[in-house]
C-alpha cells in the first residue's frame, strides 16, 4: 500500500510563506502531475512528502501514520525522491544505481546477487544499462538524468517523487520516462511528478494538481482541470476555446 495525505500543510522559508493550508489525498495505482508556475511551491510540496522538509503547521501522513513516526530507514524503503538538482559523484553508472539498493543492506556488506538483478533490470528499464561503466560525471545532463531515475528504480519503493524528472532529456525519453511512470503507477505504485509540459501532463498523468500562489487551487484528471480559465489565471495565457 501506498497512500499520502496532507491535512491542512502550511510551510515558510523564514518569513516567506510558500504554502498555505494545503490538503488532499494521493492514492496508490495513480500517476499525479504537479503543475504550476514558478515558485508556486511545486518542489517543497515534494520536499514535505519525503519529510526533507518539515510542515508549519498541518499534518501529513504515509498509510495513515504520521510521517514524523517512521524512522529515515524506513522512509527510504517507502519514498524514492528524485530532486530538481541531484548531485553527482565519480562513481561508475553501475556505482550510482547501487546506492538505491542502501536502505536494504549493511554497508559493510557487498551486493547481493539479487541486488545486482534489481540494479540491472532498473538500468535497463531506465535505458542507461550501456552506460553502466561509465563515470557519471562524465555523462551528459539527460544522461544522468535517466541514471537518477535508474537510482529510484533500484530503491524499489512504493512511492515515487520526481522534480522535473524530464529536464534535460529529448522529446523520445521525455515520452520514455511519461510512460515508464505510468507503467510503475498502473502496477500500483504511487507517482507524483512536477512537470512543466502540460501535453505530457495531459497524456500520461492520471490525476492533476495545480499550485498557484502557494495554494492548491485545482485538482482532478487533466480533462477536467486544464480548462482555458485556468490555464489564464495560473500561467496569464489566454487560451482559444475550441
């Protein structure tokens, strides 16, 4: 099971507040899109789920339980968070995709095999399995992109949080990413991308939410959400009604 619920979150970086009374509830088997302009708190909503961040005021809670009660381990075994700006290592691909394999062992241990099953089968899923011998740092940006995404793959988790997962990637593995992350959440995984392309949005997400102003001011499947009204008050485009 897999379930995020957000009761009335605030959050303020000092005295700028960049959420306010945020509520709703994330089900499991759904791929959700998190949209909205620049600073609109896209990315700390993320931060606040992975508990990276902790809430002003209001309460969140994984499968019922108050996100505060669960350890950093057993965090890391439930939420895989891919951040707007990961940073790299000269470690191998190989090397880097294993760190999702963390929560799960001792670090004084070497891989299980079953390990290096879960890290291949992530690298290949990912499309970056010819890249498993190469430095990362040597890589290019939507290179090391997809290898992130490899990284949460292997973790293995239930709940997938992804900022901007297809920065720096062509117009093939943006799709590629859309659709590995539909694929997951149709498995019953838990999914929750921030996007800034509304058609990729309207293609592959299940559910939308859309911050404006620190505030969530619509939710629902694209169809019912992208609406020319909306589009005009968030993004200030004024969009022809077909």
């Amino acid at each position: 099971m897999a379930e995020i619920r957000f009761e009335e979150v605030s959050f303020a970086y000092g005295d700028q507040r960049v959420l306010s009374d945020i509520t709703f509830h994330l089900a499991p088997g759904t791929f959700y899109g998190i949209v909205g302009p620049n600073g609109a708190g896209k990315s700390t909503l993320l931060k606040l789920m992975d508990r990276f961040l902790l809430p002003d005021k209001g309460s969140i809670y994984l499968d019922n339980k108050p996100l505060g009660e669960y350890s950093l381990k057993e965090l890391a075994k439930s939420i895989a968070l891919i951040p707007q700006t990961p940073e790299y290592y000269p470690f191998t691909t190989r090397e880097v995709v294993m760190l999702g394999r963390s929560p799960f062992g001792n670090r004084f241990q070497s891989p299980s095999s079953e390990d290096q099953g879960i890290v291949e089968q992530a690298m290949i899923s990912a499309g970056v399995l010819e890249l498993a011998d190469r430095p990362v740092n040597q890589l290019s940006g939507g290179e090391r992109q997809r290898v992130t995404l490899a990284r949460a793959i292997a973790q293995q988790t239930n709940i997938l949080l992804l900022d901007e997962p297809t920065n720096h990637l062509d117009i093939e593995h943006q799709i590629l990413i859309c659709q590995l992350l539909r694929e997951k959440s149709h498995q019953g995984a838990l999914c929750i991308a921030v996007l800034h392309d509304l058609n990729l949005v309207s293609s592959f997400c299940d559910e939308v939410l859309v911050l404006y102003s620190g505030r969530l001011v619509k939710s629902g499947t694209p169809s019912e959400v992208f609406t020319p009204e909306l589009v005009e008050k968030v993004y200030g485009i004024r969009v022809p009604k077909l």
